[in-house]
C-alpha cells in the first residue's frame, strides 16, 4: 500500500500534478460532461453506429487533449456536492447548446434530404443510416453521408475540437453563464431561434433545385392533365418526377457542394457568437 502510494506521489511530481487525483477527476468529469454530447449526437463525431465504449474512449481522449487549457482551474472546483451537481448541470446544458449549433448543418442536409424524397416521390423507399440509428429516405441519406465527408474532408471537425478549448477559456469550468444581464439573456435565446431558423434557410437552399423541377414537372403534367383527361397524369408522375430528380440532383451537385461548404462557415460563426454570448 506504502509502495503505491509513493509510486501515485511519484507520477503527480512527474506530471507536475498540484492537486490531489480526487480532484482531477471530478474537473475531468465535468469536461466529459461539455465534450460527450457532441461525441454522441453529431454524425461526424459518431453518432448512433458508434459503440457507447468508442464514444466513451473518444470523449476521454479529447478531454486529455483539451486538459491542459483546464489544468489551471482545477484547484478552483469545488466539491460541495450540490454546487458540484449545479456546474455538472451547467456543463450539459452548454454541451448541448454546442451541439445543436455544430448539428445544424447535418440536421438542414437531411432536412433537405427529406423535402426532396416527399417532392419526387421516393420517400417510400426507406435505407438504415448508421450514422443516426434509423431508417431514412435515399436522398435523405445522400444528403446526410455528402455532408459529413465534406466536414471531415475539409479537417472541420479540428476546428470543432478547437472551438472546445477556446470555450474552457471563454466559459470556465468552475462559473457559471453570467449572460451580462437579462439583455444578454434574451440576445442568447434570440440567438438560438434564428440558428433553428438558419437550418430552415439551409434546407430550403439544398433542396431548391429539385424544388423547382418538381415544380415545373407537376404544372406540366397539369397542363396535359387539362388538354388530355384522360391520360392518368397521377401514375405518370410516379414514372417522371424520380428520374428528373436523379438527373437534376446529378447536375446540381457540385451547386449543393459548393452551397455545403459556405454553410460551414456559417455555422462556425453562429459556434463562436453562442460561446461569447454564454461568457
């Protein structure tokens, strides 16, 4: 016992660990609290295909990683059980809020995704997606895997592990949200709205092209529809409007890519003003 206990000293000295190991873990804990929820909801990150024990070890390796831009708040953790219950909820509460931002980009893709199978017609067909966990439509899907290997291609999810320990900075461990008063309250809930309003806009511009061809599709077979009643336009659409899907989705995605990939930024800005909001 007298062994382990110098062997324990020893390693702290070695670390340069000023504080007793009780106290290490629960800062840790509390880190885990704010970089889990990313690790588990986010696609890019995980998601539902994702083992619970590699989403685990992928949170306690980023929480090592980030550790050093905490190490200097350790000592100011409390450990009254209450309070301590309070910062844990704190904590979730700002893992979630980031989030919800750094999702909002893979949610308005799937979200497209969607409108557009409902517009063509294709949403009958249905395909597990393992990155969510459930069954989604093909261009849902599409939508969705395009996204994400666009964000990891372009090292997105490095900026998002920097966006992590500048908010150990920005928003410490140890305190909690000031909002700089009920001004600032209302601006970081206003702020929250128009992110969900960012996704709508976002979803409406990646599903615009198909949109507007089923659009045209539809008022053209209307229009045979009135100079022929009896050609069974209902049935013929079924035929139509998923090949002019395919053929303009074929064309429009290097437009889709390219409107993906501005977004990103868009998200990012959104990351950095709920961060500043939340000091």
């Amino acid at each position: 016992m007298q062994q382990t206990a110098q062997m324990m000293a020893q390693l702290r000295s070695e670390l340069g660990i000023e504080v007793g190991f009780s106290e290490v873990m629960l800062a840790f804990s509390l880190l885990l609290a704010r970089v889990l929820p990313p690790i588990i909801l986010t696609p890019f990150l995980g998601g539902e295909s994702v083992p619970p024990e590699v989403k685990m070890g992928l949170g306690v390796m980023l929480g090592m990683v980030l550790f050093p831009a905490m190490a200097a708040q350790v000592k100011e953790i409390p450990i009254e059980p209450v309070l301590y219950i309070a910062l844990m909820l704190k904590e979730l509460f700002i893992g979630l809020t980031l989030t919800m931002v750094i999702g909002m980009i893979f949610d308005a893709a799937q979200a497209a995704g969607s409108l557009v199978d409902t517009m063509s017609g294709t949403n009958q067909a249905q395909l597990m997606v393992p990155m969510i966990g459930v069954n989604a439509s093909l261009f849902s899907n599409l939508q969705l895997q395009l996204s994400t290997t666009l964000f990891l291609t372009l090292g997105g999810h490095h900026l998002v592990i920097q966006a992590f320990g500048d908010s150990l900075a920005q928003i410490p461990l140890n305190a909690f949200p000031s909002f700089h008063g009920g001004a600032a309250t209302w601006t970081f809930y206003n702020t929250v709205i128009r992110v969900f309003g960012d996704m709508v806009r976002i979803s409406l511009a990646l599903a615009s092209p198909v949109l507007l061809a089923t659009f045209l599709t539809d008022l053209a077979l209307g229009m045979v529809n009135r100079v022929a009643p009896q050609v069974q336009v209902f049935f013929i659409s079924m035929q139509i409007k998923p090949g002019v899907t395919i053929v303009i989705m074929f064309f429009a995605m290097h437009l889709i890519m390219d409107r993906v990939t501005l977004e990103f930024g868009t998200m990012f800005r959104w990351l950095h003003q709920v961060m500043t909001l939340l000091r």
